[in-house]
C-alpha cells in the first residue's frame, strides 16, 4: 500500500489517501479508515462550508467523504450537490433527495440505499 496524496491541516495531517490493487481508500489517525480501499475514483472539492469534501465512486455510484477520511454519504448516489447545510442527492433509480453533513438521507421509501 502506498500514499497516493495527502490533506495537511494547520497542525496535523488530517488524512492520507492510499491506493492498493488498484482501488483508493484512506488513511488516518486509526490506520486504514471504513470501508477501505474500495473506491475506483475520488476528487477532492473544496466545500463552502465543510473544509475539503472527497467524492468518490465505486463504478458509476457516487458518495463522499470527509476532509478527515470519514464517511459522510455511501457510494449509492448518481450526483451528490452542497445545498445550503444539505446535500441534494440522485439515486440511481431517479429519486431525489437530501441528506446532512451527518450522512442522515432523506429519501422516499422506495430508494433502498446499499452500503
């Protein structure tokens, strides 16, 4: 395993992204962060109010991470867009949601959501 960037905070390194078999993943203060090396993609956006946000895709399903390696939202979703303090969400079926900085998602009943 290797790092493949990191995010440095003003006293500390907040997380590592590190990359094995071909898949990306993240590193931090507990070692290899939940879910792992798992995602094909990730790009990293600077948030009007979260800091830095990575999105990152497992196939074409889109989710996001925390500037800290947290997760924030499951790769379930087709777009994910800041909206205020809220998310606004696409699941692939075509329903629309949201969800908050806490990975609480509004959907209707009929959007299962598979982490």
């Amino acid at each position: 395993m290797r790092p493949i960037n990191e995010r440095y905070g003003p006293l500390r390194i907040n997380t590592v992204v590190v990359k094995r078999d071909g898949k990306m993943g993240f590193w931090g203060k507990e070692e290899l962060q939940d879910p792992g090396t798992v995602f094909d993609k990730l790009m990293w956006k600077r948030s009007a109010r979260y800091g830095e946000l990575a999105y990152v895709w497992q196939g074409e399903k889109l989710g996001l991470v925390s500037e800290n390696g947290q997760q924030i939202l499951p790769a379930s979703f087709s777009s994910i867009e800041e909206y205020g303090t809220l998310f606004r969400l696409t699941h692939p079926d075509g329903y629309r949601g949201f969800a908050d900085s806490k990975g609480v998602i509004f959907l209707p009943e009929a959007a299962k959501i598979s982490e």
